[in-house]
C-alpha cells in the first residue's frame, strides 16, 4: 500500500471503530446506551473505568455497580444499562497515582430511547490525614492545585441527599481553607463556589462542584481530620482541560434531555405587580403530610428548575404524587428577609396532584419579598374549604390583609393566645413542669443532639440562661463534668427551686441554681466558656441590650449557642407565630451586639441554630 493512503486510511479506521464503539446493540433490547469520556486536568483518562451503581452507599460500601471496559485513549467508554437511577462515578490511576470522579448531578436517570453522553471529570485522590487533637475536621477547597479564595463547603449524612445546606455549612477562608467542629460519625463533604450568587442555589454551568474523592470521611475521636477537597467546574470540560471533543451526534447530553422534556408541572410565577418573575427556583416536594411546613425547605427538592424571562416553568416531574410547590431564589432553610418566596395557593392544602406522562398544567404562584418580621403560617383560605389544621402551613404574607383575615383580626388572636411564656404562666408549676419534661415534646426538641453539638470539653463553665426545669442543665453537666460548673440562670423562682432539687436528687453538684434578672442573667464578666440560650429569644423586651450582656459574661474565645422557633409550626402549636422571631433577625441582632456568626445547624425540624463568638 502507497504510503500517502495509511495516514487516510488509519483515520477513516478509527472512526469506524468509534462508530462501532457507541452503536446500539440489538440484543440488548429494553437498555440505554451510555457513553462519555472521563478526562483530568491533564486530559483524557486512558485507562479509567465507569461504574454506575444503584444507591449511594454501593460506591463506599462495595456494593455492586454495572462497569464499563477501560477507556481506550481518548478517555471514551461505553455500556448498556437498564432503565433506573444511578450514581456515576469512574476510577483509575495514572503515573502512580490514584484518580477518581464523581458527576455533581447525581443521581441521574437513565431512560431507554435516548443514547446518554456523560462526561466525568476525574480529580487526584489524597487520603485523610489524622493527628491527635479534638475531634474535627479541616482542610482545605483547591481547585487544579491551587486554594479557592471563596466558596463554602457543607457535611452531609451519607444516607440524605446533597442538596440544600445539609447538616453544617460553613464558608472557606481566604485561604481556602476551613475547619468545622462536629461530632463523631462518618460525613459526606461538597465545596461550592458560586459567580456572585445570592444565597444558596443550585450550580450554574462553569460553577465550582467539590467532591471529597474518600467521601463518606470519618470523623474520629479525638482526632483532627485534615483532607484536600478537590473541585470541578459543572458541566463545562473545556474549562477544566482542552481537549477535541468526541461526542457522536446520536448521543445527548444530561442538558439536553433536561431541555427536550414536555411532561412534569407546569406554570408561571409573577411578583405581586402581576409582572414575571425570572431566574426564580421553582421547587417539587413530595406531599407525604397534609400540611406544608417550612422545614421541608431545609431536606431538599424532588424536582426543581428555572423560570424563563415571562416567568415560565416546566418541572420534569416523572412520578405520580402529590407535589407541594415553592418559587425562591435560594436553596435551603426558610426564606431570609429580601427573598423573593411563593407557595402555590390554589387550596386549602396548598398541593396539586401530578399524574405520570401527563402535563399539569397552569400551576401558577405569586412571590412576595420576605420581610424582616415575617407570619409564615397565615394563608389565604378558599372560604369553601376546611384547612385540615387550622395552624398547620406556614408560608410568607406581607399584605395587611389576606383573604378577610385584617390586622385588627390578627391583632386579636394574639391578645387570646399570648407568649409561650404567657402560657406557660397561666399553668400550675407542677402543669408547667409536666409540659416541659413531656417526652413526647423531647422527640422533636433533640436535646441530646443538641448538646452533643456544642463540643464541650470537661472542666467548662457554661449558662444556661432560661434554665426552666433543667433539661439542659443536666445534661450540660453531666458534659463538662465534676471539674465543670453550669449556671442554671431563671428568672422564675419556682423553676430556680424545682431545679435545685433535681440536681440534688441526680448528684450533680456542679450546678448552680440561679434567680436571675429578665434583662440580665447576673452573672460576672468573663466567667463562662460557653452561653446557651434556648427557646428564651421572643420573649427577651432589649433583645440586643441582652445579647451585649451575655456577650460580656463569655471568656476569650467564649461561643453563644441561640437556639429558637423557625416559622414551622410545631407539633404542640407553641408558640403561636407573632411571638417567635425570625433567623434573619437574630442575626442582624447579634451582630449590633458585638457578636460574630462563626457556625449555623440545621438537623432541628422546628429551631435555627446558631453559634456566635465574639468580634
């Protein structure tokens, strides 16, 4: 053969074969083809292998995953897989070292019909290290080598999706690094680095995903975790490497199957002038109970996707159900103050009911921007509708009047209902006593989690300032121990005296019982390691005169723990919703007291939680 035709013919050979490579199988009826290619930082990943597993707890767990062949030298690959939902990862190693990659979309779906291209970017694999100290875990956010200088990172529990702000988030450091303090337990860890967001939301193409390649991490006892936690621009190869794009024609990628769908939910979102709302989230939960409450916000949704520049949605919804839906510009926790939030409003349940392979079609909502003293549980009722729960929703409303409920209306539930507090009063002391200490009660308030979330050491001096029967104060004590003191600070005397004997009786005699002051605990400046204010916010008169005044009684290096109801109703129905005060505000009030957010909580169903120290 003449030389002039072997580099042609070589050529013409090699399409041939990658042809061959992604073609459909006859025999394998009732599948999807899946190809892609697997690239690093360097370029195409000659030799890595995809698998795709059922559960997330397979990719850790060894459990059994459908694996392509190797890629050949372009980084390509190619396999078959039933109809179903899986988690894409790929591994492999080159020049000795180990790399991995983890698709920031998963799960995906995958359909029979449509030949599916998944491209994975595949980062270095550095294993944990472990030096004594306390239990936490640091590190550092790096994107191809060098530190991110903004973003923030967020723990997961490996069995919860990785959606929202997840059990602890925290942002990076201007050195990319961080260092959070949490119990014991195994953690999945994600970094994100958003363009000039606002708030938390689901990446936008050429955005930073960061995928700890050891996930799920141990944390261990006293031990300090340090791990590198390497990032990926989100579905934008030629950002992360250059290299010539393979992609056959026949294949779509994840973004264009997203764009041909025509079934889900369907709607618009307008603000309150009636003008579109765009770039809005438009969110799907699954309505298991009958009521919608906030907290919903925090687990993650369903289903999700973006209004158009008319305010145009079309959620590509697949199972039948009942769907709660939520236009809002973040992802996570309740609606902050200058949010643009709706809830759809076409009923008493606030749900509309999805049919598989259908289109629902006019689910519109209305958003209203947040503000700062937000109702979240007053909602318009059709009059010819019962609500299941006459305080069962919770949901944002600005207006003066919604649907015939006036502020004078408003107005006079709150003079029958009252504070908590007020409540609280009208009961005997033993009534009192019993509804703190229900245990049903305990379920949902978590004390225990609570505790273990402050990180106590033995030998502290903590206060509990609103002590009540001393739920905490035991376990508090029982935490920092015989070398440790726990001021139980009240300012009711028959709880001062019921707590005093209950320490007694349990043998804990490093607590003190105090009667305190409603606007000061009479404490003496720089005495305790460690403020804990629960359930006592509302009902505070000078709320940041008081937080200035616990600021003062903490050490150096002192934190404040404030605990406190979100606008989620709550099973008991205390207390009503005028007497609660919002995240945004307690924040806001913290930091005019000199106080400095260092670490927020969100494992609680009907409480924020937040941690301060000193500026």
């Amino acid at each position: 053969m003449p030389p002039k035709i072997i580099q042609p013919m070589m050529t013409l050979i090699g399409l041939m074969i990658l042809v061959l490579l992604f073609a459909p199988s006859a025999h394998a009826a009732g599948k999807t083809t899946v190809g892609g290619r697997v690239v690093t930082d360097a370029g195409p990943f000659n030799g890595a292998k995809v698998h795709a597993y059922a559960t997330y707890g397979d990719i850790s767990g060894g459990g059994k995953a459908i694996a392509s062949a190797d890629c050949d030298k372009r980084g390509s690959y190619s396999f078959r897989l039933p109809k179903g939902e899986y988690y894409f990862v790929a591994r492999g190693h080159l020049k000795g070292k180990e790399f991995f990659a983890f698709h920031g979309n998963n799960p995906i779906k995958v359909d029979t019909g449509e030949n599916t291209w998944i491209a994975l970017l595949a980062t270095e694999v550095k294993q944990p290290v472990y030096t004594e100290g306390e239990s936490a875990l640091t590190g550092i956010v790096t994107y191809k080598g060098k530190p991110l200088t903004e973003g923030e990172v967020t723990l997961y529990k490996p069995d919860t999706k990785f959606k929202g702000p997840g059990v602890q988030m925290e942002s990076l450091a201007d050195d990319g690094t961080f260092r959070l303090n949490v119990p014991v337990g195994n953690y999945v860890v994600i970094a994100r680095k958003r363009d000039g967001a606002k708030g938390n939301r689901p990446l936008k193409n050429g955005e930073l995903f960061c995928y700890y390649p050891v996930n799920p991490v141990e944390v261990r006892k006293s031990k300090t975790t340090q791990i590198e936690v390497p990032c990926y621009p989100k579905d934008d190869r030629n950002a992360f490497v250059d290299t010539a794009q393979i992609k056959p024609g026949s294949f779509k990628t994840i973004d264009n199957l997203a764009t041909g769908v025509t079934n889900g939910i369907r709607g618009r979102v307008t603000g309150q002038d009636g003008k579109p709302a765009e770039g809005l989230l438009v969110l799907a939960f699954r309505a298991f109970k009958p009521n919608f409450l906030t907290h919903y916000l925090s687990q993650g949704a369903d289903y999700w996707t973006e209004t158009g520049a008319d305010g145009s949605y079309l959620i590509p919804v697949d199972i039948s159900g009942d769907y709660y839906i939520v236009a809002r510009e973040t992802l996570g926790g309740i609606p902050q103050t200058g949010e643009l939030y709706g809830l759809f409003n076409g009923n008493s349940r606030h749900a509309v009911t999805y049919e598989k392979s259908k289109v629902l079609d006019n689910v519109n909502l209305t958003v209203t921007m947040m503000a700062d003293k937000q109702v979240f549980n007053v909602l318009p009722t059709p009059a010819n509708e019962r609500v299941s729960s006459p305080s069962g929703n919770d949901h944002g409303d600005t207006n003066a009047q919604i649907e015939g409920r006036s502020v004078a209306h408003k107005s006079q539930e709150q003079k029958k209902s009252g504070s908590e507090g007020q409540w609280l009063n009208s009961l005997t002391t033993e009534g009192n006593i019993q509804y703190l200490e229900a245990e049903s009660r305990k379920e949902w308030l978590k004390p225990e989690e609570i505790v273990e979330q402050l990180f106590i050491k033995p030998g502290e001096t903590i206060a509990d300032l609103g002590s009540g029967t001393g739920s905490f104060s035991t376990l508090l004590a029982r935490k920092t121990g015989k070398k440790g003191l726990v001021y139980a600070v009240d300012i009711e005397p028959e709880m001062v005296e019921y707590l005093e004997k209950r320490a007694s009786k349990e043998g804990l005699d490093n607590i003190r019982s105090i009667l305190g002051k409603p606007n000061d605990p009479l404490l003496p400046p720089a005495s305790a390691d460690l403020v804990l204010m629960f359930n006592i916010y509302p009902a505070i008169d000078n709320r940041v005169q008081y937080l200035a005044r616990a600021k003062e009684i903490l050490k150096k290096n002192g934190r404040l723990a404030l605990i406190s109801y979100t606008m989620a109703e709550t099973p008991d129905g205390r207390p009503p919703m005028h007497r609660r005060i919002s995240r945004d505000v307690a924040v806001q009030e913290a930091v005019k007291a000199g106080l400095k957010l260092y670490a927020e909580y969100f494992f609680l169903p009907y409480h924020y939680f937040l941690i301060f120290e000193k500026r």
